[in-house]
C-alpha cells in the first residue's frame, strides 16, 4: 500500500493496537511479573507518602501500577484505561490478588463525561510508562492534562513520564534528520506532529509515541493548569534490572502540583 494511502494516526489507531492480542500480552505479563520500575518505586515513596490519598491512575492498562500501588498499601484507587481487553485484564488481575481497585473504562481526554469519578477530588494522579505521549495531537495531550487537573484538588500530585528527544547524543542525531525530513515534506503522512513515531516491535505490537523536547512539556503544564514541581531522567533515578530495561527504554519522570489558587 503506497504510504500517502494509509490513515492518519488517530484516537482510534492507539486504541485499536493497545487492544490488540499482541499488545495484551506484553503488559498483562508485565503486571503480572514486572510489577513497578526501581525508580518509580522511589517516586512514588517521595511524592505520594500518604497510603490513604486518594490517587487516580490514567492509563492503568494491565494493572501493573495500580495492583502495585496497592500492595504496597495504597487503599483509595481508581485506575482508568480506554483499552477494553487490558482493562478486562486488570480487572482479573485485581481479582486474583484481592485487591480493591475501583476500575473503570474512560478516554484521558473525555473525562468531564465520567460518572465514576464525578465529584471526587483526588489526591494524586499518575500517568505512568508514557500513557501521556500516546495521545495523538498536542492539543488532545493538553485536553488531557486539564481533564486530570479539573478531577483533582489544589494541591494534588501529578506523576507521569515521557520520552526526550534529547536524551542521548544518538537520539539527537535521529531527531536532527527527521527534522530534516519533516522541513521536506518527507516525513511519514501518517504521523501528526514531528516528534510523532509509530512503529512496530515483535512482542510489542504496534505503538504510536510522541517524543517531546523538555520544553514542550514545561509550557504543556504551565498552559493547563500544573505547576512543574520536578523532574528528572529514568537513569538518574535509579539503576534498573534487566526485565525492566527490556520492557522499557529510558524516558523523563515528571512531577508536577495542581496549585492552591486553580
Ligand atoms: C505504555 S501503556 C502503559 C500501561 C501501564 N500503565 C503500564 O505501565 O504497564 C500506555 C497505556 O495508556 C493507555 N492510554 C493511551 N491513551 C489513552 C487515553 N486517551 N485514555 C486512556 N488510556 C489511554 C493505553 O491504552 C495503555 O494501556
């Protein structure tokens, strides 16, 4: 099929690869028996010390951050995903290890038309493993942003990470010839913005990612209502063990504060 003919990444694309077979694999294993990252472990000990904050995970796929979270003593969990078949496998898993997780099927972007989670003020948010960066479009990714903020009090947390272009001399050099490519029109027509990738991995599936500089998400909370509070690349954090490594490549933690005056 000639590349000008195939659609443009959307909502639906996303969607449509996190529900598929070989992607339910991949994190329903990893919930299973990776459970949390080194560094997360660590941030979520240092931003969220309080086991009975309310806390509220976009994005839980397979459940292994939330059913995480509540092993570790967390009991006031709502966890969301728009992908039904990891949602359907979070909720076994929840089962399984008896946890208490209010679990619910809503869209980051759409979730002022969430009955579940009307009227409650959160203590904390998290968007882990990129969940953000997978949403096509920077102004949906800013939707989202302001949608997590409206669902949580002044003051509240916000954990989430992302990938950085300039992570690594390498990466830079990639992003130096596509942004060569994109100055040409000769990108590829089914991505949206540069810095868009989409590509496939055995194991994986299919997976669209927005790769952002530092500053695209410094002026994306500022706009939507998050004071920057931290944040820090996955390295610095802490040294990861192999399984984790391969699951996941290194990216940026982000921590931000709903602030008292919004
Ligand atoms: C890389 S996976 C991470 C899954 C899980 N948090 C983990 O760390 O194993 C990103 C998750 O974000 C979810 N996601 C992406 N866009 C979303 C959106 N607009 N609304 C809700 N969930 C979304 C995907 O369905 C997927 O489960």
């Amino acid at each position: 099929m000639p590349a000008t003919s195939r659609k443009k990444i959307s909502r639906a694309t996303v969607r449509a690869d996190f529900n598929d077979l070989t992607a339910v694999v991949h994190y329903t294993r990893a919930a299973h028996t990776l459970g949390l990252w080194a560094s997360e472990r660590i941030l979520i000990d240092r931003y969220f010390p309080d086991k009975n904050a309310r806390l509220l995970e976009a994005g839980c796929g397979a459940g292994r951050v939330a059913v995480a979270l509540w092993e570790l003593g967390y009991r006031q969990l709502h966890a969301f995903d728009f992908a039904e078949e990891l949602l359907a496998q979070a909720q076994s898993l929840v089962i399984e290890r008896n946890a208490q997780i209010t679990l619910f099927h809503a869209d980051a972007t759409r979730l002022g038309l969430c009955h579940v989670i009307r009227d409650k003020a959160f203590d904390g948010v998290l968007f882990m493993f990129n969940g953000l960066m997978q949403i096509p479009l920077r102004r949906n990714r800013r939707r989202a942003l302001r949608q997590l903020a409206a669902v949580c009090r002044p003051g509240a947390t916000f954990l989430f990470t992302t990938h950085d272009r300039n992570s690594s001399p390498a990466e830079q050099a990639l992003w130096r010839l596509e942004s060569r490519r994109w100055a040409q029109g000769r990108q590829d027509p089914i991505l949206r913005e540069y810095g868009d990738r989409y590509f496939e991995e055995d194991g994986t599936g299919r997976t669209f990612m927005h790769l952002p500089d530092r500053a695209e998400i410094l002026a994306d909370l500022r706009a939507t209502g998050w004071a920057h509070v931290h944040d820090v690349l996955r390295r610095a954090v802490a040294p990861e063990a192999r399984a984790v490594r391969e699951f996941s490549d290194e990216c940026r933690f982000w921590v931000a504060r709903k602030p008292a005056q919004t």
